[in-house]
C-alpha cells in the first residue's frame, strides 16, 4: 500500500515537474498555499483559482498545496480570525471597508469574515516567502534527465541580475 | 496572427465561467434553497423545477410544496409556479432583493402524496376545544323538559288519598254491610220462629219466652249498627276535608316545582353559537399559531452563523436586509368549511432582517367567489416587541340554513341569508387582543325541539314569538395570549331568545300545572263523588233495612204476645218480664 502511494506520488512529481520551469513550480505553490488557507465559498478563492488558471504557473503543485492547506487552514484559524477581527473593525479602516463593500462583487469574497480577512492577509504574507523557499528547493531537486522548457533554461545568477 | 495558446486557455475559461453561470446557477440555487428553507422551517420543501438566469435577474420555481411541521400529510402551502425578478445591483452586492414577483397556484393545506416530516418537532396545532359549551343552558334545558315530561300525579296528596279512601271506604262498608246482613237473617230467624209458634199450644211459654228473648237480643243490636253507620257517614265527610286540604297542598306543591329559575342569557348564547364559533376560532387560532411560528423561524434565520468566522457589519445605519421580497402578487385558492375560496393579492416587504428593512410586511388578499372576502394584515418585527395586525372583512357571506343549539334537547334552525362579518385581531409580542363582529338580517328562526316535550301549542307560540327577532348579531371580544386565547361571545340573539323561551316556557309550564291541577281535581272529585254517592246510597238501603227489621221485630213481638193471649198494653211496661222468666 504504501509503496503504491509512493510510486503515485513520484509519477505525479514527475509529471508536474517535467515540463515547467522552477519558478513556474514556485509560483504555482505559493498560489497554492495562499488558496488553501482562505476558506472557500466566496469570490476571494475564486479569483484566486482563476489567476492559477490563467497564468502559467504550475497547476498540479498548485492543486496539491492548495489541498494540503486547505485541511491545514483550519488549525490556523486561532491565529488568522484575530488579525481579521483586528483589521475589520479597525477604526481608520472602516471608511474603506464600507467603501468596498458597497461595490459591486465585492461583497462576494466575504472579506468581511474574519476567517477570510486573516487567511488571506496570512496567505498574502507567506506568498513570498513560500515563493522563495520552494524555489530553491525546486531548483536543487531537478533531476539532470529531466527534458529543458522550451522557452527557459536554468538561470544563472549572473543572468538573473541582468534580466532585472 | 493569433496566438492561440495564448488566447484559447483564457477563452475557455471565460466560456467555463459562462456555462456554469447559465447552467450550474439553478442547481445549486434550488439546493441551497431547500436546505436553507428545511432548516429554518422544519419541514420538508420540494421544488419540482427551478431555472434561474442571471443575465436576465430573474428565477423561476415550478411545483412547490413546503410540508406542515404539524401535519406530515398535508402541505402548509404550495404552489403552481411562482417567478421573481430580481434587483441585480443588489444581487452583485450579496443581497437577495426581489423587487418583483409572483405566485401563481397557491393552496394552503392541501394534500401530500409523502410524508413531509423531516424530525420530529413538538410543535401541533392548537387543538380543537370548544370553548363556548353552554353547559349552564343544557342543565337548564335539562331541567325543563323534565318538568314538562314527568307524570307529578303520583306524587299529589290528594290523588293518593282518594285512591286510599276508594280502597278503604268500600272495605269498611263492606264489613258494615255484613254485620247488618247478620242482623237481618236473626230478623229472619225470628220470622221463622213466630211461624213456628202457630203450631204450639199458648201453654208453651218457654218458646215464646225464647223468642221474646231473641227478639230483645236483635233489638239490642240495632242501635250500634245505626251508630256505626253513622259513623262511618261521620269520616267519609271528615275524609272529604281532608281532601279538600290536601288539594291546597297539591297546588303549592305544584307551583313550587313548576316554578322557572332564570336563565342565563350569556350561557344560553354560548349553548346556541358555542358549535358554530368554536369551529371557526380554532380555524383563525391554528392560522395565527402557524403564521407566528413561521415569522418566529424566519426570524431566527437573521442569526445564522458562518461556519468559520465571524461576519462583521460595516454601517449599521444604513445596512440593508440580505433577503427581501419587496412586491409578490398572489393568487391561489383555499378550502374553508367545504368552500373553495379563489383569491389573490400582494406581499410587501417580506425579509428575514426586519429591523434592516424598515418597514412591516403587508399582506393584502382578496376573493371574489364566491363571496368577497378581504384581509388586510401587517406584521411588524421592526421593534423589539413584534406587532402582527389582521383585518378580515367580508361584507356577504353566504350562510346556509344550518341549526343552532341542540336538535336534540332546543334548537333553533336559521333561515339562509348573507352576514356580514369583520375581525380585527392585534397580537403584540404574544398579547392577543380583537374583536370579531357578525350580522346576518332578514333571519326566519325556527325552533326545533325534541318531541318529548314539544306540545303543538308550545312550539306554536314559541315560532310566533321568534318571529319578531329578524337579524342576529354577534360580538367576540379576544383576550389572553397566542397560545391560550380568550374568546368571549355576546350576541342579541341569546338574551332574546332566552327571554322569550322562559316566556313561552313560563306559559306552558303554567298550562301543564293548571292541567294537572284539573286532572287532580277531575280524579279525586270523581273518585270521592262516585264514593260518596255509592256509599250513600248503599247506606240509605241499610238504613231502610234497619227501619225494617225494626219494624218487623216489633211486629212478631205482638204476634208472640198475641199468641200467649196477653194484651198488648203489656208490651209497653214489660210486667211479663217477671211472668216470662224461668222458674
């Protein structure tokens, strides 16, 4: 049983990873993360399901993190609900949460839950950082058979100071 | 040149995002719809079909049926179909707001083909009781009829004296008779003897001193018997005053049990109209229950949590209800009594979130057919103490003949007719108070009363003086709580027929006492006058027999004396005496 899990589970890695770039396998977890923490039923993880979609991020690391936080967002919850708690009623703020809830869709990504305001607010925080650390992680973990994208070969530091 | 791979993932995404508004929207609507309604209503909600189009705001449900918590086999409501447009600015802004819509189809408590119980709740109907029992009327009723019913002759003094003396008087006659009858053979003995004395020598005084002897000891005899004779004409007159005494009794006797206690005209109302009204308050009872309880779990709904977090409300003042029905007409149709009642009309300003909305729910309703009937309600959850108001008016509503009271102790059958009837009922948090008024003119009353006692001559008077009462009217003042109502019914028609019933029944009780006065009369004058006249005649012939045999005895006297060849100048000092006795 749990060799066939483990045989999955490296097909799977190997059929997410073959053909996307690292930063590409990056961005699709971080996105994941941030979609699996805020809860669903609403706009806000709609739209965040679209922007994966739309863009070409990696969809299978995406989908597997955002599964993976998804039943992890819920312990987080003694963390999360106080700083929405603390930004929703927040006295300076409250001009722009009237003015935002009274637009059109936006009542819809229930930013006014506490749940949804501190997941996202954590999920935006973490998106970075997860960003960076998988990055890495993706890059010391590409196998050297492993087929180069088309479009992107593996930058070198230098290359990637230029580019900026 | 077009860059495919660019554009067709994104266009496929849109025309996703499309589909599964057009195609996926209703699904999911009619889903939630159910869950959300079972869940604050308790019972099962079916709904047949239900297309909902975003584009065109507007959501349409076919075949309805939400279930009766209290009844598991008959809807609370249903309808054929019913479409709501809705206000897409507020939809884009979370908000459920039906600026318009309609119900088409709707039945209240119609039949299910399922059972529509989804737990088992300890919410039923109020049960139906009837409040007005007129028990103090029926006890009354009760009373009369058997005043009128029973035979009170047995218990009269005189009657069951005179039936006495019948028995007796005969009997002391009798034996008054045989003592004489007695006297009257020795008398006859004495006859034989002188017939004998013809055949004897004048020398045999033993004989004729027998026979004088004998003929003294009957003679003794005959004063006690006229005595007794006398006697017995002595009591017979004394039994007569007795009688006559007992007669006196008899009449007081009679008036004191014939005598009417007053009837209380309220309870007698209720005895008449209690059936009637107690059918119809459980109706607007049951309704104003459900009605409560349903605003009451519609209310409840505004307190639904999400399941993570907590929502917080930006601009209390100016927030708006999450869901409102703004304008719904209506139309529909319902059962009351056996008639079907069409009627339609409007909603306004139904919501979950009262206190948001600002404004109370009206309720206008109207049926034309078969008579018109208008309801006008507003129900007020915007204070902290809800207020629920209803009017009901129906100008001309169709009565039919039907009977009032009891066929089978006192009714009375009203004639068909049209009555007018108004309610206004105001219940403020769970104090209910109202009125509800009914008139119905131009009634022909009928009495209808058990046979036992309904004498034509009753029932006649009692129809001519029921003639004069030409409408009915009735007032029920209502008190008390939702949950236990007080209904209070006056109405003209209880004290006036009241008073006419203890009018006509004070006239016909004094008929029956005054015939049974006469009956007594008739029976104890003919049974004493048949006596008296039968004894006296008897006691005349006893009197003549008597005289006779005296006269007899005097007669063989002077025979024997004449036989012993004395003069009868003798008999008068008896010196024979000392010559007729033995040596």
């Amino acid at each position: 049983m749990i060799g066939w899990l483990i045989k999955n589970a490296l097909h799977i890695r190997s059929f997410a990873i073959s053909r996307d770039t690292p930063r590409q396998l990056a961005w699709g977890l971080a996105l994941g993360v941030l979609l699996g923490l805020v809860p669903k039923g609403n706009l806000c993880a709609v739209v965040i399901s679209t922007f994966i979609l739309a863009t070409r991020v990696n969809f299978a690391t995406g989908m597997l993190s955002a599964t993976v936080f998804s039943l992890l967002g819920p312990f987080a919850d003694p963390l999360t609900q106080p700083i929405g708690q603390a930004l929703l009623s927040h006295n300076r703020l409250e001009p722009l949460w009237v003015y935002l809830y009274d637009l059109p869709l936006v009542p819809w990504t229930a930013f006014n839950n506490t749940a949804v305001m501190g997941n996202l607010v954590l999920g935006l925080a973490m998106l970075y950082p997860s960003y960076r650390l998988s990055l890495r992680w993706f890059r010391r973990t590409r196998f050297p058979t492993e087929k180069q994208p088309r479009n992107e070969t593996v930058a070198q530091p230098e290359e990637l100071h230029s580019r900026r | 040149m077009i860059r495919w791979s660019y554009v067709l993932p994104r266009l496929s995404l849109v025309v996703a995002v499309y589909l599964l508004l057009t195609f996926a929207v209703g699904p999911l609507l009619k889903w939630t719809l159910i869950h959300t309604g079972e869940t604050v209503l308790g019972s099962r909600l079916s709904i047949a079909r239900l297309r909902a189009s975003l584009w065109q705001s507007r959501v349409e449900l076919n075949q309805v049926q939400l279930a009766n918590p209290a009844d598991a086999w008959r809807n609370l409501l249903e309808c054929r179909s019913a479409t709501f447009d809705l206000d897409s600015g507020e939809l884009l802004r979370r908000r459920l707001v039906i600026h318009e819509g309609s119900i088409h189809g709707l039945i209240f408590g119609g039949e299910r083909n399922e059972s529509g119980k989804l737990v088992s709740t300890d919410s039923t109907d109020s049960s139906t009781r009837d409040r007005f029992q007129g028990n103090l009327a029926t006890e009354w009723l009760s009373g009369v009829s058997d005043k009128l019913v029973h035979d009170f002759t047995g218990n009269l003094e005189s009657v069951r004296l005179a039936r006495e003396l019948k028995r007796r008087w005969p009997v002391e006659f009798e034996q008054l008779q045989a003592e004489a009858d007695q006297w009257t053979e020795r008398v006859e003995s004495i006859r034989q003897m002188v017939k004998q004395f013809k055949d004897l020598p004048p020398s045999n005084l033993g004989y004729y001193r027998q026979g004088l002897q004998e003929i003294d000891g009957i003679r003794e005899q005959l004063p006690k018997l006229q005595n007794n004779v006398w006697r017995l004409n002595q009591q017979v007159q004394r039994d007569c005053v007795t009688i006559g005494k007992a007669k006196q009794r008899d009449a007081e006797y009679l008036r004191r049990e014939f005598r009417l206690d007053r009837l209380d005209s309220d309870n007698f109302t209720e005895y008449l109209l209690g059936n009637e009204w107690s059918s119809r308050m459980n109706f607007v009872e049951t309704w104003m229950s459900r009605g409560q309880k349903l605003l009451s779990s519609a209310g409840d709904a505004s307190q639904l949590n999400p399941s993570r977090g907590q929502n917080i409300c930006f601009n209390e003042r100016e927030r708006k209800p999450d869901l409102l029905f703004r304008s719904i007409d209506i139309d529909g149709w319902w059962r009351m009594n056996g008639i079907d009642f069409p009627f339609e009309g409007y909603l306004s300003g139904l919501t979950h979130q009262p206190k948001l909305h600002g404004q109370p729910v009206i309720i206008r309703l109207t049926t034309t057919l078969p008579t018109k009937i208008r309801i006008d309600g507003q129900l007020d959850y915007r204070g902290d103490t809800p207020v629920q108001k209803l009017v009901v008016n129906v100008p001309r509503l169709n009565q039919p003949q039907r009977l009032l009271g009891n066929a089978d102790q006192f009714g009375i059958r009203i004639s068909p007719g049209t009555a007018h009837v108004w309610c206004r009922l105001d219940l403020v948090d769970d104090q209910l108070t109202g009125k509800i008024l009914f008139r119905q003119d131009h009634v022909d009353l009928t009495p209808e009363i058990s046979g036992r006692y309904a004498t034509e001559r009753f029932t006649r008077n009692l129809r001519q003086r029921l003639r004069k009462l030409d409408n009915i009217q009735a007032v029920i003042d209502v008190t008390g709580t939702i949950n236990e109502p007080n209904w209070k019914l006056r109405s003209n028609l209880g004290p006036q027929v009241a008073g006419i019933l203890e009018h006509t029944l004070k006239e016909e009780l004094t008929c029956r006492r005054r015939q049974l006065e006469q009956q007594a009369e008739n029976l104890v004058n003919k049974s004493v006058l048949q006596l008296e006249q039968t004894i006296a005649a008897k006691q005349d012939k006893l009197m003549v027999e008597l005289q006779l045999g005296k006269q007899l005895l005097a007669r063989f006297e002077k025979q024997i004396i004449a036989r012993m060849g004395l003069p009868t100048r003798m008999l008068s000092s008896r010196p024979l005496q000392g010559l007729l006795a033995p040596k």
